[in-house]
C-alpha cells in the first residue's frame, strides 16, 4: 500500500526524483493493477493510469520568485558600479522616486551628470561595508566578482534587498524585463533563465501596448475618483468600466476621436461626464 504523503520537492524540482525505486516497482505492480481493474473497465484503468502519472511523474514545479511590485519612494538605494548596467539601474531607481547613491571607481558621463544635477549622490571609491548603513536595497553592478560577493554577503547579513546583475545565486531579488506606458507597468520574467527571452516578449508587447494606455489609465483613474466622490462604491461601478472598455473606449483614445468619447461618456456615466472635464491638466494625447 503506497504512503499518502507526497515526498519534499525542492525548489524547481521534479517529484520524480524524490520517489524510491522500490515504490516505483510497487506503482506498476501488475498483480496490484489487474486485481482492482480488468479489461471490462478500460476507462477505469485508463484513468488509474492517468492518475499515477499526474500524481508521480508530472514535474511537480514552483515559482521560483514572488512577484512583487516595490515602493522605493524617498528610500535610500546604493548601487555599487558606475557603468553601462548600472546607469540603467540608477535611472529607473530615479524613475520611482528613489533617492540613489552610487559607489564607484569610474562613472558614465551621463551619471556624472546626474551628480551635478543632484539627482544623485556619487562617490568616487570602493565599496565598504558600511555603506549599506541606512539603505533599503542594494545592486552590484561591478565587473569585479569578489566585490559583488562582497556585497551580497554583507547585504544577507543585514537582511537588506539585494541585486547582483547578472548573478542570480547573489540575488534576494532580480529585476524582469518592463515595458511602462504612464501607470501600467508590464513586467516580464524569466526566472533568469534567459534573458534574451525576456527581452523578445518585451518587444513584443512594446508594440501592443502604445502611449494609449497611458491616456486611459488617467481617464480611468478620474472617472473611479469621481464616482468615488458621489459616495458610490468600486463594486457599484465595476460593470460601469467594463461597459466603456467593451464600447471602445480604447480605439477611441487611440485615434483622437473626443466627440465619439463624450458621447460615450454620456450614455454610460450620464451628462457632466466629458472628455475636458475628466482629462483637466493632463496632456491631451496624439498619435
């Protein structure tokens, strides 16, 4: 008679490997099949023998990282390197409100300007332990591999977040590729195991989602703040913003079409309800 209880798996491995090859053998016991299913049953068998394959010999896989969207506003960030890589790591940081200090021996131009702008505060020497003093995360970004062991090592004991690029093992967390259109964020991952993969479905979607998106988020939002304002709960209106998206609303935007959109606007939402209105200090989009 086999155990109830399933093997441990680790991280990112098939069950199989857990199983003895004993209680293998016992699996396909013949006598054991034959006796309890006979060919007057066949979809019986048929699904006994389906079931111990789901059960035993499917890979058995979970996600190897959380998804998680992080709040760096006016957080203290340290990226350790001043080239190429991690000019783009600093930029995005910057993007989301971070405030950044960069360690480095050499910077890109473009983050020495970024210095001198005071967008940044940089550093020219090495890494030291001590400067994770404060940080909420941390990102190697060296072509010196005993430093970003250095860091990741130090930033494990500080139980601080920390990215090493393009060495996954060092990581508490890694960074997916992202197309961004105003306030939608796509992220793309492949848990590192390629990251030309996930470049390629990034360019794909880049051609899906255009800046329109950007404009109906913002629409969207001060709609929802509106109703929200008439004491009107997010249920309520759930129906509301899908009957928009499902009339065209998007198509609309795209194309600049403001009189179809008030009209819309007015047969879903009612009179007061218009284009200007709702869109008042937000740059009116075009193609």
């Amino acid at each position: 008679m086999m155990p109830s209880s399933r093997p441990s798996s680790p991280p990112g491995k098939p069950v199989l490997r857990q199983i003895p090859l004993t209680r293998l053998m016992g699996i396909f016991d013949r006598a054991a099949i034959v006796k309890r299913f006979t060919w007057k049953r066949p979809l019986d068998f048929m699904w006994a023998v389906w079931g111990i394959y789901e059960k035993y010999f499917q890979q058995a896989t979970v996600m190897r990282y959380y998804p998680v969207n992080l709040d760096v506003r006016n957080r203290h960030c340290l990226v350790v390197g001043g080239g190429g890589v991690a000019e783009r790591k600093v930029k995005t940081l910057l993007e989301c409100g971070a405030k950044v200090t960069v360690i480095t021996l050499g910077a890109t131009e473009r983050l020495q300007a970024m210095a001198s702008e005071g967008s940044i505060d940089l550093e020219f020497r090495g890494y030291k332990g001590a400067d994770l003093n404060g940080k909420f995360l941390v990102i190697g970004a060296t072509n010196d591999e005993q430093v970003n062991r250095r860091i990741s090592r130090d930033a494990a004991r500080r139980g601080i977040l920390c990215n090493i690029a393009d060495r996954p093992k060092a990581c508490s967390f890694v960074l997916p590729a992202i197309v961004r259109q105003g306030d939608l964020l796509v992220a793309v991952s492949t848990s590192n195991k390629s990251p030309a993969v996930a470049r390629r479905i990034r360019q794909g979607l880049e051609k899906e989602f255009g800046p329109e998106y950007a404009v109906l988020l913002k629409l969207m939002g001060a709609i929802r703040q509106r109703l929200l304002s008439e004491s009107k709960s997010p249920e309520a209106h759930k129906r509301t913003f899908e009957k928009l998206l499902d009339e065209g609303l998007l198509e609309m935007i795209r194309h600049d079409r403001t009189q179809d959109m008030d009209a819309l606007l007015e047969q879903v939402l009612g009179q007061g309800y218009t284009w200007k209105e709702l869109m008042k200090g937000v740059i009116k989009f075009r193609n």
